[in-house]
C-alpha cells in the first residue's frame, strides 16, 4: 500500500481522534471508540481504555502474503502511534474473526493475563485486552447503562446474557434491592460478580449469579417479577452448552415475550441486538408499549456508525 494511503489513513485517525478526545474530555469519559472504519483500506477497530489502545482488524480478504500484511500492519500500527501518542507497548491488536456460536465470542486466546482497572461514570470495571476476543465492556452501551442506574432504586432487576456483568453493577450502584445476573459462561459469571465485588458489592442474598442457558431459563416459571430487564442477546449462538440454536431474529418474539410474562407492572425491558439486519416483529409481541431508543442511547463515538439497535419495552396495550 502506498504512501498517499497511509496518509489518509493518518490524517483521517487524526482528526477524529481530536474530535473525540475532546467530548471525551468534556463528559469526563476514560473509554472510548476512536476509529471504526472510516477510510475502507484500514478496517480497524480502535478503542482506547485509559492509557491502553485495543486495535482489532476486521476479517477481509485482503490479497495480501503474511509478511506483506505484517508490514500493513506495522505500518498502521506506527500511524496510530504518531496520532495518539500511546507507546507501541500499550497498544494490542487482535484479528476480529468471529468463531460459530457464541463460545467462538468468549473463547481465551492465550494463557497470559493482563488485567486492569478502568472507570466509567465513577464505576470501577476488569478489563482484559490479550485473553479473549472481548474486552469486558461494550462500550456502545455507555448511555443505556446509565439509564437503568436512574431507574434502579429499590428495584428487582434481571441481567440476562449478562457478559461480564456491566448491567449488574450499574443497577446496584443505582440502589437495587435485587440484581439476577444470568449467562451461560462460568468465566463471564466469575468476571462479572469480580467486577460487582470491585464496586463494593458482595451481598450473597441481593446479588445471584445464575450459570444457565437463558433460552432455557425464560421456558421455565419464575416465582419472581422484575422491575427492569435487560436482554442483550448474541445475534446468533449454536454452542455445544445450549439444547437449542439461538438465532435473535427468530427468537426474539419469544425472549421479548417471556421477559414481559417475568415482569411488574410499570417495568420496563431493554432489549438490544447488534445484528445489522434486525426487524423487530411489534404484532407478534404480548404488548404495544415499544419505544426505539437507538438514537437516544447512542453516545458521541458511535454517531453515524451502525452499533445496535435498542429498545425500551413495557406492559400494556395503546
């Protein structure tokens, strides 16, 4: 790749990183997206965490020999560095190559740990950029986050694909009474309660961390009603722990209405899903009460980027 590339590669990072870093600086925002994309020869994904950069590369069909691409790379790696200021050594770069199933999502890479703290509105979370392909916080969710805080106040709250348990610890800061953080993950179940414990959260009775599969927990009764509910599926997951294939488009209608069956009048839902091509199938749910709240719930570093689609859900009918 030539060296006119390059420089709109550079001159492009470099202006919407002084963007960013700007409104970033404003809203007090530690964790932010810098670049997704925005010039087609750089699929790159940048991320900054505190002093640390996460740099991962879309998978394409790139034409390009190992070496030659390690050069690009290099190369990308150094026009990053120049715009940043972030030292080689605190930059990762991961190859964003999605395995089937969502166990392909969590799957650890290497055996090296590498964990550290960073704040988000005053809240403390683990963060880990070398094991997994995640990083233990999705940060399009910033502004949905903050929303069920505000409404958590003496509520019952359901976490339902849970991840590494953001959700959660935004609740009970918010004062919920009770917080079910529910996934399938052991690690991401560990990750989370970890995360709930660094925020000073550790009562055993208020806080349950339920390992099951959550198409599965939503066929069973619950002797529970909830106040809030959040349900951010993966947009498709055929893992060998699952009895069934979880597809989002097929199943939503389903989860959405279980979710409605487990809460209390006056509750809400936050259903999300990244899937690009979602449509979201309002006849077919057990109510009318159904406000996109994608726009409202999408912050400065994802505007103009598809991210996820999100929903506020109530009881009721118009």
């Amino acid at each position: 790749m030539n060296d006119e590339k390059f420089l709109m590669f550079h001159n492009r990072l470099a202006k919407v990183f002084r963007h960013r870093r700007k409104l970033a600086k404003a809203g007090s925002i530690q964790c932010y997206r810098i670049y997704d994309h925005d010039v087609p020869e750089f699929p790159l994904c940048i991320e900054l965490f505190n002093d640390q950069l996460y740099v991962s590369e879309y998978k394409r069909q790139h034409g390009l020999s190992d070496e030659a691409h390690a050069q690009w790379m290099n190369r990308s790696r150094d026009e990053i560095v120049a715009v940043t200021g972030i030292p080689k050594d605190n930059i990762t770069i991961r190859l964003r190559q999605r395995k089937p199933g969502r166990l392909g999502q969590y799957q650890k890479l290497d055996e090296k740990a590498h964990e550290f703290i960073v704040e988000e509105n005053g809240i403390k979370f683990i963060i880990n950029l070398t094991d997994y392909l995640d990083t233990g916080l999705f940060l399009d969710h910033r502004i949905t986050r903050d929303l069920v805080r505000k409404r958590s106040t003496e509520k019952q709250v359901l976490n339902l694909f849970a991840y590494t348990g953001s959700f959660s610890v935004y609740a009970a800061l918010g004062g919920a009474k009770r917080v079910d953080t529910v996934d399938m993950s052991r690690t991401y179940l560990n990750w989370a309660e970890r995360n709930m414990k660094l925020n000073g959260f550790e009562d055993a009775e208020k806080y349950q961390y339920i390992q099951a599969d959550v198409l599965q927990f939503l066929k069973q009764p619950s002797s529970i009603t909830y106040d809030i509910i959040i349900l951010d599926p993966p947009t498709f997951s055929n893992s060998q722990r699952m009895e069934d294939i979880l597809d989002v488009q097929r199943d939503h209608v389903f989860m959405i209405n279980a979710c409605l069956s487990m809460l209390s009048p006056g509750g809400l839902i936050y259903f999300s899903t990244n899937f690009r091509k979602f449509q979201l199938e309002k006849e077919r749910l057990n109510t009318t009460q159904v406000k996109d709240i994608t726009k409202a719930t999408t912050s400065f570093d994802f505007e103009g980027k598809f991210s996820r689609w999100c929903y506020e859900i109530s009881l009721g009918k118009g």
